[in-house]
C-alpha cells in the first residue's frame, strides 16, 4: 500500500514557514508541515533564572501546548485544573535540549530566550516541527538583538519502520519499509518511530524512539537516523531560505 498521500518514503511532507506571524514577539513563525501547523514565539527577557545569577550565561527554555481542537475531537487544555501532562513536559524539555544545543549560552550573556510551541493542528510531527519552527524563531530574535551566538543551524524530523506503505509486491509478504516524517496514521502504526534532531553538518543533539512490539536490528535503526540526516539537511535549507526572505543572515549569527 502507498502512502496516503502519496509521497515517495524519503520525502518530507510540503513545509511552509510564515516568518513574523506573531507580531509581539521579538521572533516568530508559522510552521506547517502537511497537516501538522505549530506556532513557534521566541522572547527575550534581559534577566536569567536564579540558579544563573552571577554566572555570566544566559539560559534557553521552552513551553509547548496543544490547541484545544488540534485534534478532531476538542480536549481541555493543559493547566486549566490539572497540572500540564506528563506527554506536555516531556516534550517542551525536548524543545528546550534541543535549541539550547545550537547556541553558546556564555556568550549570550545574562538573557533568557523563551521558545513558546503552540501546536494549531496535528497530524504527527508535532515535537520535531516544534524544535525546526522553534530555530527559526530563535534565530529571528538573535538578529533582533545582534547575537552571533550561534553553534550551527538544526533541525528535528521523524523516522519510522513502518509496515503497510510503499511499493506493493503481491508475490511476497508485506515487509515494514522505513520511511520519512511520519504522519499521524503512519506513526500509530509504526513498529519503531524515531525522533531525531541533529544539525546542519549531521551532528546528533537527540534521537528519541522505541520499538512498539519486537525488538528490530541495529542496522534498522542506523538506516532510520540515516534517512533522518537528508531530512534535516533539506529542513535546515528551507530555513535558511526563510530567514533570507526576512532579510536575515544566518552566517552573521553563527559563532567563527
């Protein structure tokens, strides 16, 4: 069976990135990827958390939240007389790990950047838009405030082995294929899926996964995160076509 929506198993859903959505924030973009939309606020706050004070660093940090109607059916929405669920702080902690491993906390002095995730629509991917849409926020808001304190650009996709998709073959069995950016109906069914975030060169920050039934072979797993890495290499170009449409330069912003 193919794909639902056709696509071929290495390619992404279609991105788009509406920079400056958010007019307040001092960086911010609307980021679709197919029928998963994420808006991503980067703010600056000239003070650092307590546990920073006196340290000369500064210090990243990340909320995520789903819309109430996210999904199909309407949910309450995180902190409205519960505490933010565990699935809410596990990934907002990812986001956070993730970004701050693109930048030089010492050299941006005592500044906290908080990167807020608001998730619009989900059809999977919803973690690793955060962290690609996030960047570009991060990085909109370094230009604000001329801070070169850039490691190198990054991005976050997901990978599965997944059984159900790709080229049919009636004369043998249906065999699990992997494939890349996973879409809801693709990641509930997926034998493993893997969340990677690496950077523009292929440097691995995090790679999250498990598999959902039997063990797999290691050598699936590597050929996941190696199909990952040309993802993040394609996402990390559309951002940097991004930030050039907002007349940013990223180079200017990455540490020499």
């Amino acid at each position: 069976m193919p794909r639902s929506d056709g696509r071929p198993l290495d390619a992404l859903r279609p991105v788009e990135m509406l920079v400056g959505f958010h007019r307040p924030s001092e960086g911010s973009v609307l980021y679709r990827a197919g029928g998963t939309v994420v808006l991503c606020t980067a703010s600056i706050d000239d003070k650092v958390p307590p546990f920073l004070e006196g340290k000369n660093q500064g210090w990243l940090t990340a909320e995520y939240q789903m819309h109430p109607r996210a999904n199909p059916k309407r949910q309450e929405r995180d902190g409205r007389g519960k505490a933010p669920s565990g699935r809410t702080q596990e990934i907002q902690r990812l986001i956070g790990r993730a970004l701050r491993g693109g930048v030089d906390l010492q050299r941006l002095g005592s500044r906290t950047i908080a990167i807020d995730c608001d998730v619009l629509e989900a059809d999977g991917g919803t973690r690793t838009a955060a962290v690609t849409g996030g960047f570009v926020a991060l990085v909109l808001a370094l230009a604000k405030i001329r801070a070169s304190v850039l490691r190198e650009p990054l991005a976050a996709i997901s990978v599965g082995y997944v059984e159900g998709i790709g080229p049919a073959d009636a004369s043998r069995k249906e065999e699990a294929v992997h494939a890349l950016d996973l879409s809801y109906s693709e990641d509930s069914r997926a034998r493993v899926d893997l969340n990677v975030v690496a950077t523009a060169s292929g440097k691995i920050i995090e790679v999250q996964g498990t598999a959902e039934g039997a063990p797999v072979e290691r050598r699936e797993v590597d050929a996941m995160v190696d199909l990952a890495l040309t993802g993040i290499r394609r996402l990390v170009q559309f951002q940097r076509d991004a930030l050039e449409r907002a007349g940013v330069d990223l180079s200017s912003l990455t540490l020499r």
